[in-house]
C-alpha cells in the first residue's frame, strides 16, 4: 500500500473549459492557471497579496493570444472550489476589463492578459468594497 494520499491542494478546474488547472508560482505564492485558456483562479486574498506585492505578473500572465477559446459571454461558468456560480464584474475605469468572482469564498476568475492590465490599477478597493471586507 503506496502512502500517497497526500492531496494539500486539490486540482481546480478551469471554469471556462474544464481543464484541470495547472499550480503556478506567482512570486512567492501559488495561483492555479487553465493551460487551456490561460485563465487563473485567485483566492481573493492571494490577489489581495499579488497586487501589494506588485508580483512581476509578466511571470503568469501567459498574455491575450489564448483569449479567443473563452467560453461564450452568457455561458454561466460556476466555481472551481465550491460550485457556486461567478458573477460577472467589470471595472468601472477600464471597462475592457472583466472578471468573474464568486461570492461565497471570494475567489477570482481573470482571462489570459487581463490580470497585466488589471495590475496597473488596483481593484482590491472594490472588491473589499463588494465584499464589505
Ligand atoms: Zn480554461
Ligand atoms: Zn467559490
């Protein structure tokens, strides 16, 4: 009998296609991204992190070329840790920017590219804002 029941952090799913989300090292913290789509799950508080920490985010955000395989707009996609489903969030000041957020655990959904544009102007004030963090 093989000890290999250790699963620390199980595999998220890509909400977008379903694919199995791959760990990446975001600076000292671990995001899940789609190897898919590029999209990438952040725990609201690894964003949160990220963002302050202003994490080169060049090193996991493969970048746009992968945007086009995205789910159509109005396919609800739901959440990878608890099957909640995400709701759609765009940025007051740079509406070309859109996520999607769960309100039950917090996480964030951003599409390949989206997270360089997003870095340059911090969305953590509104999220806690939605969140009444
Ligand atoms: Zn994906
Ligand atoms: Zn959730």
């Amino acid at each position: 009998m093989a000890d290999t029941d250790t699963t620390p952090d199980f595999i998220l799913r890509c909400p977008n296609d379903g694919t199995k989300m791959e760990k990446v090292q975001a600076g000292e913290y671990i995001i899940d991204r789609c190897g898919t789509c590029g999209s990438i799950w952040f725990d609201l508080a690894e964003l949160q992190r990220i963002l302050a920490h202003e994490v080169p985010v060049e090193k996991f955000d493969i970048g746009g070329d992968l945007r086009s395989t995205a789910s159509p707009e109005h396919e609800q996609r739901v959440c990878p840790r608890d099957s909640s489903p995400l709701i759609d969030v765009s940025d007051i000041n740079q509406p070309h920017i859109r996520y999607q957020t769960c309100t039950v655990c917090g996480g964030v959904l951003m599409a390949a590219g989206d997270v360089k544009d997003i870095a340059h102007f911090s969305v953590v004030e509104r999220l806690k804002a939605f969140f009444r963090l």
